[in-house]
C-alpha cells in the first residue's frame, strides 16, 4: 500500500518506509530517519498542511549576482 512521507511529500510503499510513527491514531510512514525526526520535532506543523516555516541561517555572507 502506498503512502506519503508528511514531512518531504514522497510516496513511498508502507512496507519500505525507514521509519514509522504512530501519532495521533494514525501511523505515518517516512522516507528518511531524518524525514521522521523533522516530524517528531514538530507533528502539528507538518499536519496542519501549512508549509513549514524554515529559519534562515545566521550568516554574514553578501549575495553578489553572478553576472556583475
């Protein structure tokens, strides 16, 4: 049976999934070890079918355009 990892969107067979978790009554099945951590970290925010909101890392780096 096919299933889709909530946290990156890929469909993936159940019986091949590398991690699963039981949420909520419900069992959700991942691509990843670390699909299944991004969901543990945050399950609400990846059920909700919000778009995560990603933090920019802190850097000091100026973008300059590559045709300049």
């Amino acid at each position: 049976m096919k299933a889709t990892d909530p946290v990156c969107k890929m469909t993936i067979e159940e019986q091949d999934a590398a991690a699963t978790v039981s949420y909520g009554n419900e069992t959700y099945h991942f691509c990843s070890e670390s699909c299944k951590d991004k969901f543990l970290k945050s399950p609400e925010e990846f059920l909700s079918g919000k778009p995560p909101v990603e933090q920019a890392p802190e850097t000091d780096a100026v973008y300059t355009c590559p045709m300049h």
